[in-house]
C-alpha cells in the first residue's frame, strides 16, 4: 500500500516566489502611476482648451469680454465676464478673481503630474498656419526647400521673442498672463511680441523612467483676428 507525504515549501522556494511577487508588484505599481499621470495631463490639456474656448463664446453671447488668467507658478486659471470692461492684470486677485460686477466664468487647476511649461520651451517653432506664433524658436528652411535645423531667437532679445518660451504673452515681473477674448470675435494679450497670436504650453512632468522629464507636451496658440484656440501636440 503506497504512502503519501504532504509536502511543503523550501525556504528557497517562499524567497524565490516573494521575489517574483514583489517584481510584478513594483511593475504594476509603476504602470499604474504612469496611466494615472497620463490621465490627469489629458484631462488638465481637455479642461483649459475647453476654458479658452468657452471664454470666446460667452463674449461673443454676452456682448462683453471674456478674459482667461493664467498663473503658470501657481498651475491655476481663471475665466471672467469682464462686464464693466475694467479688467487689469496688474491688480488680479487669485482670492477675488471677479470683483463686481465681473462675474467668475470658471476656474480651473492642472493636477498633480501636470504644469504649465517647459521653461525651456519645445524647441521648435509651431507648425503652419501657426508658425507666425512666437515660441522662440524658428524652424530654419535651405534654398532647396530642406530643413537647416532650429534657431533660438530668444537669445538674442529681438522684438520677435517671447515673453517666457512657455507662455510668451506672460509678464516677466508676475509671470502671470490674460487673453481678453473680445465680442467681436478677435483676441488681445497682456503681453508678447506682435505677431498673429500668443501661446502657452502644458507638460507632464513624468518620464517614461520615473525621471522628471516631460513625455507629453502640449501647446495651446490663440490666434489674435478670430480668438480661435487650437491644442497642438508637441510630445
């Protein structure tokens, strides 16, 4: 008659499975906070197109202006029916965004992973019909029609650099910036070089190898003569 013997686990065993389980622990783990990242820069990048372009319709519905604050260092901005046509960037107040008789449209704040920038800016100049939107950069085209690489025009403080190569209608001292989204249709800025419009960038700030950098770079130009908003994807 054949006898059976339960029997267990090595020690070698449990460490070898403990291993394993932590591994595919720590990858989930990981996998999981780059999916969370991700979602909070395109709801952050979704919620501040869809400000800029709702500004632009209620002037237009209202017949007063819109304006759209952006604070970069504090990730926050704000949308205001500017009723009396008063408006001043010099005396906001995050804490009374729309004193009477102004009236707070919306404000909104980007989520933990997600900032306005790079500081540093893309890299690169906006792809046409933006391309006259300064970045502080210049896509530089040979004779034949081929690419000679990137300028960095900022360097040398010409009237065609921005403010900041994040947000180039930013002022330097606040670095707070204010589109004012006018009835008739068209847009003005706080600032900038003139140009046909003004823009600002938004990054996650997470990498692909839990560094700083930024996997994803969008950039969101509002064109001066129709105020229309358009998102670009850099990264």
């Amino acid at each position: 008659m054949a006898v059976f013997r339960a029997r267990g686990y090595t020690l070698v065993e449990l460490v070898v499975t403990l291993a394993v389980a932590s591994v595919l622990a720590g990858m989930s783990a990981v996998a999981l906070s780059r999916m969370k990242t991700r979602g909070n820069f395109a709801s952050a990048t979704g919620d501040f197109l869809s400000t800029l372009r709702t500004a632009r319709a209620e002037a237009f519905a209202r017949g007063n202006p819109a304006v759209v604050v952006v604070d970069p260092q504090l990730g926050q901005w704000w949308s205001v029916e500017d009723v009396a046509g008063a408006f001043s960037l010099a005396s906001f107040d995050p804490l009374n965004p729309a004193p009477a008789p102004a009236r707070l449209i919306y404000s909104g704040q980007v989520p933990p992973g997600t900032i306005f920038g790079p500081a540093t800016g893309f890299g690169s100049a906006l792809p046409p019909p933006l391309s006259g939107i300064p970045t502080g950069y210049v896509n530089i085209l040979l004779a034949d029609g081929g690419s000679g690489g990137v300028a960095d025009i900022s360097v040398d403080g010409g009237s065609s650099a921005p403010n900041f190569k994040y947000c180039s209608f930013c002022d330097p001292g606040s670095q707070r910036g204010a589109i004012t989204f006018l009835p008739s249709g068209g847009a003005t800025f706080s600032g900038g070089p003139l140009s046909v419009g003004q823009q600002i960038s938004m990054q996650d700030v997470q990498s692909g190898d839990g560094g700083t950098g930024a996997t994803g770079i969008m950039d969101f130009a509002v064109v001066g003569a129709t105020g229309s908003s358009e998102a670009v994807t850099i990264r």
